[in-house]
C-alpha cells in the first residue's frame, strides 16, 4: 500500500507528479512540507494549517527526543494525536540538528556522543537508536541517521562523513521494520559531486523507500546548491520520491523539481511570517515598514488566505509594532499559503505539459526582480 | 433600532435575559466581551474568536490612540473592519488606562494631561477629545470619559473623582451625536455606596442608552466588590443595560448576573491561558506542572473546544514547557470558550426560572473548593 507513484514526467526536464501513499494518506507531489520543529508549526493550529493546503508535514527527532521524548509520544499514542495532525507526518533523523545545535562530545564511526543545547545532558545517538526514536514517535517516512558536514568543510572531513552516512545508512536499514513506516537514505558530500556520486550509488544499493539530498543551504551558495542538486538527483532512482531537504526560497524549489525532486520542507514561510516579512508574486514586502501604516490593501489581492481575505497591510503593520501575537500567526500563514499555491502552480504547469518554459520564465523573473530568490536574505 | 430589550426577569432576583440591539447586530444577554486591547484579542484570529461563542469584544481606546491613533483606524474604515471583527464592539474611554499606566502631569477638573507608557509623548484628554475619539474608531457601544480612584483612596480625592466623572459625563453626552453608536455612563464612587448613589443618581438623570459600574476589581476585596454592584445595579434603570466593568472571575460573574447586571469583561480568560492555567468546571488547571507530563486527558473531558477536541494535558504541558506559541493559544481559546459556556449555563437557568437556586449553589460550591472564585489568583 505505501509507496510512490509517478503520475506523469515531463517532456523537457526530469520533474513529475506524482503521489506519494502514506500510513496516514496520499501526498500529491511535488509537496511541500511546513516544519513542526518541537510538535507544533510555531503559532498555527492544525485546522489553520490544513487551510493553508497543507498535507503533510515535518518533525524534529532531536527536539522531540529532548523534550517531552519520544517514550512519552509513544505512550500518549505517538506524533500524530500528539500534534493532533492526522495527514501524513515525516521525522528527520536528528542528525543535523544534533551537528548544528548541540555540543559534540565525541564523533565516532559507531555514532555521536553530545551535549542537549537545552541543559547539557550528555545523550548518545546512533543509528539503531535514531532509528528507533523515530519508530516510537511514528512517523509515516522517517529518515537515515545521517552525518551533514559544515560549509565550508575540509576534504577529509567531508568524505568522512560521507562515508560514516554510508555506514549508519546501513545499519537504520538493519534497523528498520518494514511495515507502515517508509525509510528514506540521505545522500551526503557536501558541494563534492565525485562524494555525492559514491553515496549515491552506496545507497541505492540499499533499496530504500526514497531518498533525500542532505547537507545543502548551509553556505554553499544557490548556484553550488542547484549543481549538486541536478547531479545528484539524477543518480537517484527515478521510481523512488527524491527529497531536498531543508530548501528553500520559492526559486530553489522550481529549480529542484525542474532537476526532478519531490519533496521539500523549510522553515522560511514560518520564520520570516514572524519576522513580518511576507512573501509575494511581487517579492518580499516588509510590515514593518512606515509605508504600511495606513495602507488598505491586503498583502496579496489575489491570495485567499485567512489573513489576506480579512486584515489589511495597515493592521498587520501595527500587529508587528506593537508585539501582538497576531502579526506573527497570521503572516505565518499568508506564507505558508504562498508556498502552497506555488506548489498548486507547479503542479498545474506540469499538468498541462508547460512546466519547462514556465519554470524558465519564473526563475529569469526571479533573477531579474531580485525575489522571490532572495526572500529569505537577511532575515 | 439600537437599544435594549428585556425578554425576562426573575422572579426571585433582579437578573434577567435581554437583547441589545447595535448596529452590527443582536448580543444576547447576560454577555461576555473578551478584551482585544490593541485591535486583537491576543493571540486569537477572529474566526476561532467566534467559535469560542463570542458575539461582542472590547477595544481599548487609550491602547488604540496611542497606537496606530484613532485618525489612521477611522481612514481604514473603523475598528470593525481594522480588527476583521464583523459583530458587535465596545470601546471604552480610556480613563481606566490613562490613570492606571501613564504618567499623569496635570489632572483638572476639565481633563487629563499624561505622558504615554509608550514614548512618554504628552497627550491630553478630555471628556470631548475622548468622545471624538472612540465616534473615530466606530465601536458600537462606547463609554463616557471617567476617572476611577485607585484603592484604597483618601475619601476627599475619591468624591472629587465621582464628582469629575458627573461632570464628565454631561459634556460626553452633550458631544455625543444621536446615532449609530450607543453611550454609556460610568458610576463611578469606590466602595463608597454613598458616592455611588449620588453618582448614579446624577448619571440616570442624564439618559445614557446603558450605565457601567466602574473603577471596581482593583483591590477592594471581593466582598466588597459585590456589595457595591449590588447597591449600584439597584439604583440604575431596569429597561437600560447594566456593565460591570474588567469583572472578573466565574462566581464574580454569576453573583453580579443574580444583582441584575448584563455585561461584562474581562483579560482572566486570555492573561490566564497565556500563563498556563487553565479554567475548569473543577477550579484551576495548572498546565505547567509536571503532573501532566503524559496525561492524555484533555482539560475538560466535555468541553467542545478546538483545544479540548484535539489536544492532550501532555502537548499542552509540553508546548508551555518548550516555549511553543500554540501553548498561549489554546489555552486562551479553552479558557473563552469556558466563559461562554459559563454565559450559556447563566442564560439557560433563567429562561428555565431555576437561575436563584442555581447560582446560590455555583457560590457555594466555589467558596467550598476554593474554585473558580480564585482562579485568578497568583497568576
């Protein structure tokens, strides 16, 4: 039952639709997925989150496995009554956070010994145990334990941790049951196309259920993110959902699925709601900004979002200024909403077979306008 | 078309079951308004504001003039379509405000000279400025320009206060225009019932469209508090609206129905749900504590909202723990919605003529459980 399935390719680049068959649903894909980092999408209750179009979203192992742990989500009936989400919900492995949040004791080929960011408890993490974490709180696709290496990172380094990915992928495999849970390697390498090729290859060899480009919109930089992206997209198996992790702007993502990728997740629609800066077809558009204080409009006269429908730029400007919580909650969602129209967009492109020309169009337009590549910039 | 009706009183106290017909429609009473200070009941969009049963809310006029102003808000087309809020609003004067947060420079018997809590910006005001300002924002209902005595207050200053808020009274009535918008007057007086019947007596011979019991619930002790509405609320008409002014907690609320008042606010609901505690028909939840950790309860097994419906006592704990928005949220959400159920249970024991007996046993059994008289306590 759970699977994927391609709908359609098209005719001029490796992107499709397709659909992903969840435990807990179908995903029509290319999807994207809104972060619920510690069991929650910051501010935004499920009912509100399903208005955006969402289906399916992402967790954080390494937060949850912190607080309130992942015995205590098994016990109260796993993730999904825990968030109350009951679509489709994917955990990664906790290995990026556990390499960008906490502080590493000791890094070893077996597993990672670190101290929680939250009150320094020494934790231990390894790929059967991630694997297993992962197992207890239930998620319908859980992820590789992984090593992501810094950027910019030192050759050695880098194959490294390419090669303990490798290794760890193995042993989730081990791990992992087969049954309702689906199980998706992470291909790692950094910006060295000759290391993502041989994690690739190492990797497919191990059949798993999808694959995701990890370790990318770290500092790389767009046009290095898209060139690894393209290779390695192409190494992958092209009956298996591709994801890309952690990215990105709305023009990371035409790119990607223009390079064939399905499945993306980020944390800009909900950071930069907070930050009160709203994406739009025209760019960013600042709240903050005195030019708002009595204007009448909506952020995007065409969106059909609860905070577009009903509050004007002049409300959310002052919702901003004077700290109510408001601002941050209803700019979270205009995003979040942007970003699944975006994806309704592409989908509908490749519908009808214009996906190619379209995507071109978009992404010369991006450039040209300076967004919607650069939304995220600076905030 | 605007004004009150009453549809039955009881027979063994003075409370009763109305209607108050403004121009953005019916509220049936007793009514509870939550408080969106700022043009936003914290936290709270207005769709799950309405699903919380609410029909009428509270703006803060002093909050609103000093920001965004009450030019920018009337230039947007009013309160009521700045705060997306389509029913029923009330404003009051912002004397409350004016004497409890700013600085005060100059207090005469014409207005009041302050400098802002924001910038420090001196701003005067008086009984016409404030009248202008609230017929600016376009509530429904708004208030006369008063001035409460802090408790406890020297009986001189306390009689000056009751005497400027007549005084005040008559030329917010004289630059009231006949309209749309409802007036009403404050009585204002302490604890002192002498006071208090000059000060009504004064106001009633004016006509306001409804009166409010003001400058009550800051400090003077329960019973105190319901012995002066309950000389107040006698002395005020019977065909006009009654308001009990930032009252307060469940048993208050109940007593102050069985002395004939209609209307009330309160923060307790939304400033108690964003501390965690969340109100029951058992007394104070405190969802912070550890007890909860894997409590799969919700916080009222028959309680019918978007909390309760969807959320454990273990998410909320955890969303309070980590610092999650989602915590604050729906915990002012179940906290609304338990004020409205409390507005139903009143309205319901009336119309069925058993509303005496009824509220005789809600103040006992509060008084003999320590709840919810003493929700707000400590918090």
């Amino acid at each position: 039952m759970q699977g994927f399935e391609i709908i359609s390719v098209d005719s001029h680049c490796p992107a499709r639709v397709g659909v992903l068959h969840t435990a807990h649903g179908d995903v029509n894909t290319p999807v994207f997925m809104p972060v619920g980092t510690r069991g929650a999408v910051k501010g935004i209750t499920p009912a509100q989150l399903a208005e955006t179009g969402t289906v399916m979203v992402l967790a954080n192992t390494y937060h949850l496995l912190l607080r309130p742990g992942a015995g205590v989500i098994q016990s109260l009936g796993g993730l999904h009554r825990f968030m109350s989400w009951p679509g489709p919900i994917l955990t990664d492995s906790g290995g990026y956070q556990v390499f960008s949040l906490a502080t590493l004791a000791r890094v070893g080929d077996d597993g990672v010994e670190f101290s929680s960011h939250i009150d320094g408890e020494k934790i231990y993490l390894d790929a059967e145990i991630a694997t297993r974490a992962q197992r207890r709180l239930g998620a319908d696709i859980i992820m590789c334990f992984d090593e992501p290496a810094a950027f910019p990172c030192e050759p050695a380094r880098l194959e490294t941790a390419m090669e303990r990915t490798i290794r760890w992928a193995k042993a989730c495999k081990k791990t992992h049951r087969k049954g309702q849970q689906l199980l998706f390697g992470v291909v790692q390498g950094g910006v060295d196309l000759r290391l993502r090729s041989r994690c690739a290859r190492e990797l497919v060899k191990l059949d798993f259920d999808g694959y995701a480009i990890g370790g990318l919109s770290v500092g790389e930089g767009r046009e290095n993110m898209l060139e690894t992206v393209e290779h390695t997209a192409g190494l992958l198996p092209a009956d298996k959902p591709r994801y890309l992790m952690g990215v990105g702007t709305p023009s990371d993502i035409i790119a990607a699925v223009r390079a064939g990728v399905d499945m993306f997740d980020c944390v800009l629609p909900t950071r930069n709601g907070r930050n009160a800066v709203a994406f739009t077809e025209n760019g960013p558009l600042r709240l903050r900004n005195a030019s708002h204080i009595k204007d009448a409009r909506p952020i995007e006269t065409d969106c059909d979002c609860c905070c577009c429908r009903n509050f004007t730029r002049a409300a959310l400007r002052h919702f901003f200024n004077v700290g109510e919580m408001l601002g941050p909650i209803l700019l979270s969602i205009h995003n979040l909403r942007f970003y699944q129209r975006l994806m309704n967009r592409i989908t509908q492109a490749l519908e009808k077979g214009c996906f190619d020309r379209w995507a071109k169009e978009q992404l010369v337009r991006a450039n040209l306008c300076g967004c919607p590549n650069k939304q995220g910039a600076g905030t």
